[in-house]
C-alpha cells in the first residue's frame, strides 16, 4: 500500500499548530525529527522536546484531500507553503523510516535489545534474555550514546537481585532491561506521557508489579502511587518505603543530576552503585563532584557523551 506523506519544515514555536492541523486533517501517523541533528534529552514537565528546528513527516491516505489543510496553512503561516513538499511512499519504505532508530544488539553476551517485531527465538541463546521495544523515534529507543552505555553496564552488571531505582524512566528502556536481566525495579518520570510508555512497553515485555512498578513524580491516582503531589525535591520522602535501592540509575541532564544528588544519595544503600549519564564529557568533574561519597569508575564515554559509574562509600 502506497501513502502520501507530506513533509515541512518548522520553528519549534510552530510545531504544535501545524500538528494539529495535520491530525486534524485526517494523518495516520505524524514524526518529528530535528533538522540540524540536534539532540533533546527530557523536556520540563509539559514542555515539547523540540529542536530549534524540526521537520514534521505526516503519513496520508492517497484519497486524502489535502486542499483545505494547504489552504489552512497557507492562511495561518503563509511562509511555510514554500517549505512544504508532498510526495508518495511505499509503505515498505515507510517502515523503514520508522526503523532507522531501533536497535538489534547483544549487550555484554547478556541482554538482547530487539524490536518489538522481531521474533526472540531467532536470536536468543541459552543464558540471555530479551527485551522489546517498538521501532520509531530515537528518543528512548537504546539508539542514543547515553541509553546504550547505560544498557551495555546494566548487562554487565545487574545480576539480578538488585533493588534498583531508575529515575527519569522515559520510554523505560532501562527500567525493563534491568527487569528482565532479574531487578525489582521501580521507575519514575514527572511525565505523565513517559509512564503510559513505560508501562506499555512493561506489558509487552510481559513484565507484572512485582519486576517493575512505575510512578508518577507529578501526580497520579491516589491508588496507583504513593508519590502522588510529590515532586523531584521530595524523591527522598517518596521512596524511602521502598528503599534503600541497591542500583539508581538515571539518565537525565548534568543541572538535575547535581541537584538532586542529596536525595539520590539518601535512598542508596551504602555499597550500592549509581549510574548517572545524559551527561557531556566536559560536564564529567561537576556532576561527580556532587557526589563526594561515591567512588567514580573512569567516566564511560561514547561520542560527546559521558555516563558516570560509581559506589558509595560504606
């Protein structure tokens, strides 16, 4: 089957009009990428992870009438029209798109990441274990430097009787690696979009409340969370219950990993071990220096990332 996809580039500021536009025209599926290979890790709560300029892909069907939405356009944002191109695509091609980010890798001879697609038995050797994730967009796929050196160490590491707290879980990528290499896991995000993905993905990955258990930092159901009305500043009071963990891992921005060091720190056993990344290399010697307690390995690097390993002190 064949699709007409329209395709546009944006301002950040203009993103969210012309997406509902789209969606409201009638698109099946709408992608946003950068256009200057920009990276975004996680946004502030409620705020679009966009790059300064981004590229939005809608997917049509071809009895589509795109007249109107080009008229919306052309009346709302007239500047835009010349920055507009429709074209056909196969809807193999499209798949292939949607794939560029997924990741078929063995980490540490231990953890397969494969998409979700993908049949288990095809690769998966006596010993390993497998995880699943839907192909689509790079952010919590295992494609991006920092996920996939967490995922290399959690392979290596995790030996599955570990309590572990993954903080800023995201798509939970590295919630579920760690619960199916044997972890309880809790994971937590101020997102309310990143714990319906996390808990989606748990589920395909057919994992129940006692290997994983995911919270909403913001705010959720009185019945589902104990950290309801809590913020990140209040992670300490919000977990001890199920505290002390044996692992935190978080995979956030340099500024929030400083900031939140005190509390991390509370709720780590002593002789646990951290792993902090979504950091730059040159952000390496602030981050560990908020963390005068924890021995650092040498800072893991990939490209211009950094991921900091370490334990605290007994």
């Amino acid at each position: 089957m064949s699709w007409l996809q329209l395709r546009v580039v944006l301002r950040a500021d203009q993103v969210e009009s012309i997406e509902a536009l789209v969606l409201g025209a009638g698109a099946v599926a709408v992608t946003l990428q950068s256009h200057a290979d920009e990276v975004v890790l996680e946004p502030d709560p409620g705020a679009m992870p966009l790059w300064h300029a981004v590229i939005l892909e809608a997917l049509f069907d071809l009895s589509t009438d795109l007249s109107a939405l080009r008229h919306q356009i052309a009346s709302d944002a007239p500047e835009l029209l010349e920055k507009l191109s429709l074209e056909f695509v196969a809807a193999a091609d499209w798949h292939a798109q949607s794939r560029q980010h997924s990741l078929t890798e063995l980490f540490a001879e231990r953890l397969w990441l494969l998409p979700k697609d993908v049949e288990p038995s095809r690769w998966q050797q006596p010993g390993q274990v497998v995880m699943q994730l839907e192909p689509g967009m790079a952010f919590g796929s295992g494609s991006h430097p920092t996920t996939h050196m967490c995922l290399a160490w959690l392979a290596q590491s995790i030996r599955g009787t570990e309590r572990v707290l993954d903080f800023g879980c995201g798509s939970g990528v590295l919630a579920i690696a760690a619960a199916v290499l044997g972890a309880q896991v809790i994971a937590v995000d101020h997102d309310p979009q990143a714990v319906t993905a996390t808990v989606e993905n748990a589920a395909a990955n057919a994992l129940d409340a006692d290997e994983l258990r995911v919270f909403n930092l913001a705010g959720w159901e009185q019945e589902r969370s104990r950290f309801v009305s809590r913020g990140a500043a209040d992670l300490a009071t919000g977990v001890l219950d199920d505290g002390p963990f044996d692992v935190i891992v978080a995979n956030i921005l340099a500024a929030p990993l400083i900031q939140l060091a005190p509390e991390f720190l509370s709720v780590l056993r002593s002789g646990g071990q951290i792993l902090l990344t979504g950091i730059l290399v040159e952000q390496t010697e602030a981050v560990m220096a908020a963390y005068p307690d924890v021995s650092f390995s040498e800072p893991i690097r990939q490209a211009e990332w950094a991921c900091l390993a370490g334990t605290l002190s007994a």
